[in-house]
C-alpha cells in the first residue's frame, strides 16, 4: 500500500474538486468544500497536512486512500 503524499490544503482541494466538492466559503483558515450529495468538508488551508488529518479527510470525502491517490495523479 502506497503511502500518502504531504501535501498541502489547495492540492487536496484541488483534488476533490475533480468528484463534484466545490468551495462553498472560508471559516478561518479553513475551507468549507460542499459536495453534490450533501457531504460538508472543512479543509485547513495549511501548507502541509498531517497524515492522520489527511486520511481523516479522505475518509470524510467518501474516498479510499487508492481512490484518492487517482485524482492526485490525473
């Protein structure tokens, strides 16, 4: 199993983005992503996540860790 990259909260965005989440509003430093289905993610707009909240993420966007490595690289 791959590990996860560190990125940064626009690349995750920039991410989710690609199955339907869209910026919704700015709380802070974080970014409220809405999504079609309902789902609410707040995204902290840091320059590194950590991987226990990038994975915490993944898991809140409906997403499995190969699933989100996807739309890392396309």
């Amino acid at each position: 199993m791959a590990r996860l990259p560190v990125i940064s909260g626009d690349e995750f965005v920039k991410a989710v983005r690609k199955i339907g989440y869209d910026w919704d509003h700015t709380e802070g430093s974080h970014m409220i992503l809405l999504h079609p289905s309902g789902r609410r993610l707040s995204v902290p707009r840091h320059k590194e996540l950590g991987r226990g909240l990038l994975r915490a993420l993944i898991r809140d966007a409906g997403l499995t860790r190969d699933e989100f490595l996807e739309l890392l690289r396309g």
